[in-house]
C-alpha cells in the first residue's frame, strides 16, 4: 500500500487555519526505498498558497502563531517574502488530490499521515471544505504520524532540509515513520 505524509504551514492552531503552504510526499512504508526528489521527482507536491485568496473563506490566524513563525530560523521565514510564486488554493488542493489519486491502487487509496490526529488531516480537510473540494481518500485511509512516533519514542527524528519548510518536513516525517514502521515488524 502507497502512504502519503502531509505537512502544512499555518497561521494559527485551528482547523480554520490560513494556510500558508502544503508539502507531501508519496512514498513505501515499512521498506528501506529511499525517499529522493531526484529518483522520483512525481511523488512530491509543494505549493505555497496565497493567503489573500483565504480571506473569502473566513480562514483564522492567531496573534501566538504569526510571533511563533518571527522567531523561526530566516530559510523557514522565507516563506513571507514577496515575489515568492504561489498558487490559489483550489490549484494548490487539486494538485494534492492529484497526488492522492496517482498513489491509489485499484482497491484504495493511500493511507494519508499527518502530524497530529487534530492537526494537518483536519486542517486539510477543512480547507478543502472551504473551496469545495472532495478530498480524492476515503476518511478511514487518515493517519496519525504522532500517535504511530509515540510508540517508538527510542527512534531518533533526523532532519533534513529547512524545519519549518512543508515539504522537507513530510519528508523528515516520512523517513521516519520507515524507520518507526520497521522497527516495529510491520510491512503496513
């Protein structure tokens, strides 16, 4: 079975969150496959949105979220300069579901992670909500990175690329969660 790991950048903790950028991977889990651009460059999506096109769709953001993201490092703030290109939201969660849908076997679709049971799968899902778009999983296919971390606490997170940059965090997620996976005996 194929697994995506989604990661979201926001401007608050709520499921109504402006989104700021969503970053995922595809990818096998349970196995040692490497996970590279480069080899496989079709399963990834990044996409940072425009936050001005949120504004229809009554999205929040928190006063404690916009002073967390000043205090990150400058390559995760870079995320605020202009001129950056960015995509609408309807493109950006059709390209995602597009990655949804190049993952899905014939009996279903790829189980899709997130860090948080409350946090990216339903901030995800409200968002598309929101711009009216039919997520391309079934609702049981949702997964807890989190939950599945916390079992094996013992496993060291190795991160690569900029913390806070959505896509080279599913990525650190999804490396992980192999890893975890293995350990624990299973092939999921």
């Amino acid at each position: 079975m194929r697994h995506i790991m989604v990661d979201l950048e926001t401007l608050d903790t709520a499921h109504t969150a402006v989104v700021l950028s969503i970053g995922a991977v595809a990818f096998e889990c349970g196995t040692d496959h490497a996970i590279d651009r480069e080899l496989n460059p079709a399963n990834f999506l990044y996409a940072e949105i425009d936050i001005r096109d949120q504004q229809r769709a009554r999205r929040t953001v928190s006063t404690q979220t916009v002073t967390w993201w000043m205090q990150q490092g400058e390559d995760a703030r870079s995320l605020f300069a202009r001129g950056r290109t960015r995509f609408d939201p309807a493109t950006a969660l059709t390209a995602f579901n597009s990655l949804v849908q190049a993952n899905a076997t014939a009996d279903d679709g790829p189980l899709i992670w997130g860090n948080g049971s409350d946090f990216d799968n339903q901030v995800l899902l409200s968002f598309m909500e929101a711009y009216r778009i039919k997520p391309a999983w079934p609702y049981r296919n949702n997964r807890c990175y989190r939950t599945l971390k916390g079992l094996r606490p013992d496993i060291e997170l190795e991160r690569s690329g900029t913390h806070h940059n959505a896509l080279d965090d599913a990525i650190t997620q999804a490396r992980h969660l192999q890893k975890i996976v293995r350990a624990l005996g299973s092939t999921m």
